[in-house]
C-alpha cells in the first residue's frame, strides 16, 4: 500500500516536538514503559492500525515481551499471564477506544480498577497514553502509513 503523505508530523511545524513534549509528560509519570507499550499494541489492535500494530509489536518484542503473551493480548481477558495491573489498564484503554459501543463508554467499574492500581499521575498518564495511540492510529489509517515506514 502506499501512504498518502510520508509522515504527518513532518508537515506539520511544531507537531513532531509537541508529540515528544507529549511522550516525555506521559514516560515521567511513573507508569511502567510495559503497560504503556501493552497498552499501545493494544489499543492499535482495535483501530486496525496496522503500521502501528506493527512498530508496537516489534517494540514490545525488543524489550523481552513474551511470544505467549503477544499471541495472547487479542484475548487477554480469557488469557493467563496478565498481572491485575496490566488488565485494569488494558480495560481502561479498550472502553475509552471503543466510546460508542455502549452509552457509558467508561463505567465507574472500568475506571475504579484502573484507579485500584494506579495513582492519579499514573492514571493521568494511562489516559493520555490512550488518547495519543487513539491520535497516531486515526492518524496513520487516514495517511495509509504502509508498515515498516518507520
């Protein structure tokens, strides 16, 4: 496939170093960099982003994600090897990614366990990670970033 334009940021004057001005907030938050790569991979997953999916996966991989748990992210609620952690945010991240699948998009329930888990900066951060990957995955499916362009 090829992409529309080669990378959205680059068009864009001052978008790239907000973006990294973003990702830097978002590191010093004390969320652990597995939950948030998780939670990438994950939530590109139901974009269907595949550039996205794709640098996520090889992301995750480089920094010693196992095969199993990979393979078992698509169905991590069904799935073994999750710590509680893991599942509140990747629930989080599924209910404010999927908002018009049900009239309250993210119940008290789904946020009450990420909020067991996580502290308000952490969970500050957990939001704004989702919102960011939710940016580039509608992002890169509108440019048709071809995978492997990175």
């Amino acid at each position: 496939m090829t992409g529309r334009l080669e990378h959205f940021t680059r068009a864009l004057p001052g978008f790239g170093e907000a973006v990294g001005s973003m990702i830097g907030t978002i590191q010093a938050t004390g969320l652990s960099d597995g939950i948030r790569e998780l939670v990438h991979l994950r939530v590109s997953q139901i974009n269907g982003c595949a550039f996205c999916v794709d640098s996520g996966t090889k992301t995750v991989r480089k920094n010693g994600e196992s095969e199993d748990r990979l393979a078992m992210l698509v169905v991590w609620r069904e799935a073994p090897g999750f710590t509680d952690a893991e599942r509140a945010a990747l629930g989080l991240a599924e209910a404010a990614t999927r908002i018009s699948d049900r009239l309250e998009a993210v119940s008290d329930e789904v946020w009450d366990e990420a909020a067991r888990h996580f502290d308000e900066t952490a969970l500050a951060g957990l939001v704004a990670q989702i919102a960011l990957t939710n940016l580039f995955n509608h992002a890169n499916v509108a440019i048709r970033r071809p995978v492997g362009a990175w």
